[in-house]
C-alpha cells in the first residue's frame, strides 16, 4: 500500500553518501542522480530496525530479541547444573 503512495517520491535527505547495496536500496525507484534522496523503503527498513523495537521496550510491550534468546539474562535466575561425581 505504501509502496504506491510514496512510490518515485523522495520522503528524506540523508546526511551522508551511502556505500554499495545500501545506495541502491535508499535510491530506490527515485529519478535524479543525488543519491543523498531517500526512498520510502529505506526509511522504512530504518524505522523497523531501530526506532520500533527500541519504542517497544521502553512502554514494556515486549522483550528485545537478545534477552528472550538468553532466557531471562543476566539479571534472570541461573540454570541448575546439576554435578556428577
């Protein structure tokens, strides 16, 4: 759906000269040679990587990914191991 809407439309200006496979995800569908324009997709792979899960452990909506794959981590109970003589 979004992909319509923002489609050929740069939603961002980057603030930096992005490298490789990066420039051809942030130039994505967009005409013009800046490669500084930032397309809807790239903005939004951005927004998922970071600011999403980072708002979701701040209100406590879920674990981050790290925690539930150590099981409770540092700060959890500690596994029993059990000791064979």
């Amino acid at each position: 759906m979004f992909n319509t809407i923002f489609d050929g439309r740069v939603v961002a200006k980057l603030p930096f000269e992005p490298f490789g496979i990066v420039q051809s995800v942030s130039h994505r569908n967009l005409m013009g040679k800046d490669i500084t324009d930032c397309s809807f997709l790239f903005l939004y792979i951005l927004c998922t990587m970071s600011i999403r899960e980072n708002v979701q452990k701040l209100l406590g909506f879920g674990p981050s990914r790290t925690a539930s794959k150590m099981g409770g981590g540092m700060f959890g109970p500690r596994p029993f191991h059990k000791v064979i003589s």
